[in-house]
C-alpha cells in the first residue's frame, strides 16, 4: 500500500493553485473608467463657456448642455451636477467680465429659477437614455425651449416692476419674450446638435466611451 501510495503521488502531482491576475481588458477598463464622464464634462463645460462669446440674445447651450447630461451619465447625481456647475463658472466669469446685471445677478431669486430650469431640463434628458437619435433629439429639444420660456418668463413677471402682478401683466412678460423665443429655440437646437452630433461620433471611434455612458 505504501508503494502504490507513492506511484499515485509520482504519476498524479498536485497541481499548483492558480491565481487568477487581472486580464489586460480588465486593466484596460480600470484605466479608462473615468475617460467617459471626463469627457462628457468637458464637452458641457465648453458649451456653457460660450456664453462668454458674443451671440443673439438667448442664442444659449443652457437647455442643450442639461438634455446632453440627463442623456449620457451613467450616474444620476453627476448628469445634475455637472450642467449645473458648468453654469455656475460661466455665470461667474461672465459677472467677472460685465459685471452690472449680472453680477447681480447672484443675489436675486432669478438664479435659482434659473439653475431650476437646468435641473427639470436634465431630468427630462433622462427620457433620451439609451434611445438618442435625432428626431428624439428635436422634440426635448424643443420641449426644453418651451418649457425655459414658459418658467424664465413667469420669473421675469415675478421679480420685474414693470410687469404688474395681475395675468394681464403676466401676459404681458409672456408677449414681450416671444421675439426672443426664436433664439432660444435655434440656441438650443444648435448646441444640441453639436453636443449630441460630436458626442456620437466619439463614441464611434471609441469604444470604451460606449461602456462608460448611458
């Protein structure tokens, strides 16, 4: 028995244990978990820096840039985050830079309804998850126009003297704001095509960015 004990341990050695190492693929992912985000963030901040450039009035990214988050980062927290930091830096250069009303700016109730339209604008981006194509891409974005119209203008009934707080004077803010509808609605389609355009175009030609993404 304890030859044939000794022939089973010569003909049938253990094996050693394998450890298992991580795979170049995986190595890979690891590297470039946050190549996506990253570059969702800095196409949402360039956008919203444009705002420094001259442009027609309300000629805007805003309700581009907040479509484009609520559509493509993975995390929920982040596609509200960053549209709204990115407004805060360019509000703050541009207060820097004209000073005058937009400086202050920072300390009326407009901002808040302002940074409050970015937010219901991002959540309604969540509707393009998974399902962005142009003709999706036209109607939020012209959904988002409308309803910036509809909530930028009642703040202006809100906070302006001219307008008397009665729906005569609310209809008044309305009627003076529908010249400049026209450019809110071309601002949004234009950045929007730009952002959602590019962005697609990226994440054809890398697809890690595919992985990264909504």
């Amino acid at each position: 028995m304890l030859e044939a004990s000794r022939k089973y341990r010569i003909t049938c050695p253990m094996k050693p244990v394998a450890t298992r190492s991580p795979s170049t693929s995986t190595r890979s992912s690891a590297g470039t978990f946050a190549a996506g985000p990253l570059v969702l963030a800095g196409l949402i901040l360039i956008a919203a820096l444009t705002r420094l450039l001259p442009h027609p009035p309300n000629f805007s990214p805003v309700a581009a840039i907040a479509l484009f988050g609520g559509a493509y980062f993975m995390s929920r927290q982040w596609a509200f985050i960053v549209p709204l930091a990115a407004m805060l830096i360019s509000d703050i250069a541009l207060a820097a830079i004209n000073g005058g009303i937009y400086a202050s700016w920072f300390g009326g109730f407009a901002i808040w309804l302002g940074y409050g339209c970015v937010a219901l604008t991002t959540a309604l981006g969540f509707g393009l998850r998974g399902r962005v194509g142009g003709g999706r891409v036209l109607g939020f974005g012209l959904l988002a126009s409308v309803l910036f119209f509809v909530i930028s203008n009642f703040g202006a009934w809100l906070t302006l003297p001219e307008y008397p707080k009665t729906f005569g004077g609310l209809g008044m803010a309305y009627t003076a704001a529908i010249p400049f509808f026209q450019w809110t609605v071309l601002g949004t389609l234009f950045y929007a095509a730009l952002l959602f355009g590019g962005f697609a175009l990226l994440r054809s030609r890398v697809p890690a960015l595919r992985a990264q993404t909504a």
